[in-house]
C-alpha cells in the first residue's frame, strides 16, 4: 500500500490514525483497538468488515 494512501486515510470511528500491517494485511486502529482488512489492495473500512484486536501484545 503507498504512504500517500496511509498518510491520507484515518479510522471511519475515531478520524485516529492507522498503521499498516503489511504481514496480516490489515489497517490497525490503536485506539478503537480495532484491524480493518486489506482485500485486493483495497483497506475494507466498514466497522462490520474489522476484526477487534487481541488483548494481550504478541509476543516479538
């Protein structure tokens, strides 16, 4: 995904910032704790569509 896309898009719920999980294709939320999915190369920002994040960090 380009950083023109990402420093252009913000979270549908909060208008917060996203960050791009390039491993798990996903757009992530930190503070909704919510993971939007990238399909195709298309973020998917329906609130139906995102996953909510685990509570505990992974381990690195």
């Amino acid at each position: 995904m380009e950083s023109r896309l990402l420093d252009i898009l913000v979270c549908p719920l909060c208008k917060g910032r996203l960050e791009h999980d390039r491993q798990r294709g996903e757009l992530i939320c930190r503070a909704d704790r919510l993971a939007f999915p990238v399909r195709d190369g298309i973020p998917v920002m329906l609130e139906s569509e995102a996953r909510e994040l685990d509570e505990t960090p992974a381990a690195a």
